[in-house]
C-alpha cells in the first residue's frame, strides 16, 4: 500500500491533485509564510533531504525534455517519513488548506523506488 498528501488544487502538468510539499515550496517561494512557518518549513524539508532520496528522472520515457509527469507516494512502511508528511499536513492546515490522505495499491508506472517511497507515472484513467 502507498500513501500521499494532497490538496484539492489540481496540477497543470499531470493533472493530478497537487502534494504537500509542492504547496509548500510555492509558498515558501512566494514569500507567503511567517518566520515561524517558514522556520517549520525549513526543519522539515532538512530532514526530508537528509532522509528521503530525490529520483533523477520523473518520466519513463528515455527522451530528453521527456514530460516529467511522475508523482511521489510513500510506502505505508515509511513510518517516520508519513509523520513528517502529516507535520507539513498540519502546518496547511493551520493555514485554512485541507490535506486529505490518499491510499492506494497502484500507484502507476513505477520510475523510481527504494525504501521509502515509489515515484510513479499514474495510470490514465485513475
């Protein structure tokens, strides 16, 4: 099984629904946080750097300029990533945005995986 966060916003590029730390890195860009929001930010997105490992390539395709329209998923044994990913979570929410958790079995085509996570083209239609 295979966990996600999401928001309601639907991303241009996969038209999927957009994840946590994609909303997070807009606003941090943005300069839409307070210093102590950003500071949260920043302490998580460390730890996730040091412990989460970032996939090269988010398309199956070999191309260059390949679409990169992959999306990221825990696996549900990633306990101490899924905590950290329901910190952020928290910190939407105090901001008034909803996160809702998604599960699933299939996350797609699969274009990186390791312990922690899958990176996955998602399956049309789903």
């Amino acid at each position: 099984m295979f966990v996600r966060f999401v928001v309601d916003e639907l991303d241009p590029h996969s038209g999927e629904r957009c994840g946590v730390f994609q909303v997070m890195f807009r606003l941090a860009r943005r300069g839409e946080l307070s210093l102590d929001e950003q500071a949260r930010w920043d302490r998580l997105r460390e730890w996730f750097n040091t412990h989460l490992e970032r996939p090269e390539s988010l398309s199956r395709s070999t191309r260059a300029h390949a679409s990169e329209v992959a999306i990221s998923w825990f696996r549900d044994s990633a306990r101490r990533h899924i905590a950290r990913a329901r910190e952020i979570a928290a910190l939407l929410g105090e901001r008034g945005v909803q996160v809702e958790m998604l599960r699933t079995s299939r996350p797609g085509y699969v274009v990186y995986e390791d312990e922690f996570q899958v990176v996955a083209e998602p399956f049309r239609g789903e």
